[in-house]
C-alpha cells in the first residue's frame, strides 16, 4: 500500500513541518485533486499519465505545492523506499 498524504491535511494538522524534516528526501508525486491530474517535473501542467507524472523529494514538492489552498485538493503520493 503507497503513502499518500493531502497538504491540507499535514497543515491543519500542525504536522507539515515534521513530516518534511523526517521525511523530507522521500520521493513523491503531487497530485491535483482540482484537475484530477499529477503534476509534471519542474511543476510544468499536468497529466493524466502517472508515467508522465514528477518526480519530487517531498521536501520539493512541498516548495512547489506549499502555497496552494484547500480547494485544490493537493496529496501527495509517496513512492516505495528502496530495498537495502
């Protein structure tokens, strides 16, 4: 099962600061709940294609997505860790 937490969540949550320091170099992709669609790299528009979709450290994908309100309904998808 993939981690996937929302921004709106981890704010009123009082948590997004924690989680960036503990989990700041996890890889992520961003999601728009907005446009039912995942950002691209660089926050370049969007796709539909997970394929197609960034690839982002949460702690840059917080930098790119931090400012967006609730209604865009921002999550973010945690990819695997890797195996030691």
């Amino acid at each position: 099962m993939s981690l996937r937490r929302t921004l709106h969540g981890l704010k009123s949550k009082g948590t997004l600061a924690k989680w960036r320091t503990e989990r700041g170099q996890r890889l992520v992709r961003i999601w728009s709940g907005e446009w039912q669609c995942w950002w691209r790299a660089n926050g370049c528009g969007y796709t539909t294609d997970v394929a197609e979709a960034g690839i982002y450290t949460f702690d840059d994908a917080v930098k790119f997505s931090g400012h967006c309100s609730h209604e865009k309904e921002i999550a973010y998808h945690f990819l695997p860790e890797p195996s030691p």
